[in-house]
C-alpha cells in the first residue's frame, strides 16, 4: 500500500506491531511506514503528514553525503579498514587465499586468474574474521557497565542498517561494512544496539540510556553518518 504526500509517496506496511515506524532509506530517501494492522490510512496519512520536515530533513542528508565509486579489486586502488585509507596490492600465487595487513597496504594473495568476485569475496571474509574477533571486547566491556548480557552475535552484510538486535534472543548483528569505519564509531553501533537489551523502542527511555553509557554518541553518530558510504546501498 502506499499514501501520497505532494513530491513523497510512502510505502505503508502493516503487520503485528504496537507502534507506527517512520524509516527513509538510501541511497535516494525511500520513506516507508510501519503500521500496527488493524490502524485506519487516514491515521497513518496525518502521521506521516506530522513528519513531513523530518523526512524532507533525512532524505536531503542522503543524497548530500559522499558515496564510494564502485570498486575493481585491482592494485593500487583504495580500500579501508577501521577508519584509514591503504592501497591494495593484489598478488596471484598458486596457494589458499589470503590478506595481509601492512603499514599502508593492503595485500590481497589470490589464485592465478581470480575474477572480481572471488577478490570481493576474499577481502569481506577477513574483514569479516576482523569484526568477529574485535567484538568480543566491546561486548564483554559493556555487558559488565550495562548489566545485560549478549547471548549471541554475528556479522553480516546489511543494506539499511548499521546493526540490529533481537531483544527476545539478546542477539546482535553488526554490519560488515563497520570494519571499514573507525573503531570508535564500531563500538557507538554496539552500545547502541546492546541498549535495545534495555529498551527495544527508540524512545525517550533509550535516549536516556545512551546519554547515560555514552554521552558523546550523537557526535560519533555524526561522524559515522559523515563518512562516505559504501556503493551498495545501507545506512543507519
């Protein structure tokens, strides 16, 4: 279903939920409403006419921020891992794939006519296995300041979202591009998304639980959203 507000159409969803959901979407600002099942369109239109600001707001800093150019896997092009710039040096050798971390390089070892796919391939499993193994600390460091604990969690390739978390299962996801960003806005999404263990809406509660365990957040959030984005298209 979808409503129509002037040069915005929204996309209206409804399912088993309590509250209405507002999200825009890159990489052009798609805005999508969740909406309990049994609630009347014309009380989803004046909602969505209550945020028409917000969304004009949301869908203008979409399409201003700087977006990646699509890579080639290819020696000397740019890559990034927590937040600094290297150059990739791609090696062909007759042996298992690798990546090897150095001063300001990135050496990406492949197999002898290894296509574009399998290179992306190679470089997201280590930048997976980078994530995975640095998460352990943050989580164990804010379980003991938060009082929750974290029963599982795992790293994935997401389009609209830097993490989730299923408060029922106190499971998190991060997003596989977090391993290109600094580490400070790593930890943000964590603390973040481990708050939801504590208050699952985006509330006043969850504000003040954020500003509670890290009261810098909205300028690491800043600086997240400021960084370029990947071409794929996610955000947070």
């Amino acid at each position: 279903m979808q409503i129509s507000l002037g040069d915005i159409t929204v996309d209206v969803v409804q399912k088993d939920i309590k509250h209405l959901h507002l999200s825009v979407y890159p990489p052009a600002g798609r805005v999508k409403i969740a909406a309990p099942e049994r609630m009347n369109i014309d009380t989803i239109r004046i909602y969505a006419i209550s945020k028409l600001d917000w969304i004009r707001k949301q869908q203008a800093k979409l399409k201003a921020q700087q977006r990646e150019a699509p890579r080639d896997y290819t020696t000397r092009e740019s890559h990034y891992y927590l937040g600094k710039r290297y150059l990739l040096k791609v090696v062909e050798r007759d042996a298992a794939p690798a990546v090897v971390l150095k001063h300001q390089s990135i050496v990406l070892y492949v197999r002898p006519g290894s296509d574009r796919a399998k290179k992306m391939e190679v470089l997201e499993s280590w930048y997976r296995q980078q994530l995975k193994d640095m998460l352990p600390v943050y989580i164990a460091k804010w379980e003991k300041k938060m009082g929750v604990t974290v029963e599982e969690f795992a790293v994935k390739k997401m389009r609209t979202k830097w993490g989730t978390c299923n408060a029922a299962a106190a499971r998190i996801w991060l997003n596989l591009e977090l391993a290109k960003k600094p580490e400070q806005c790593i930890e943000y999404i964590v603390v973040h998304e481990m708050v939801h263990l504590l208050e699952r809406s985006h509330n006043d509660r969850f504000i003040a639980y954020m500003d509670r365990f890290l009261p810098h957040w909205r300028q690491l959030k800043d600086e997240l959203n400021k960084l370029p984005v990947s071409h794929v298209d996610w955000g947070y």
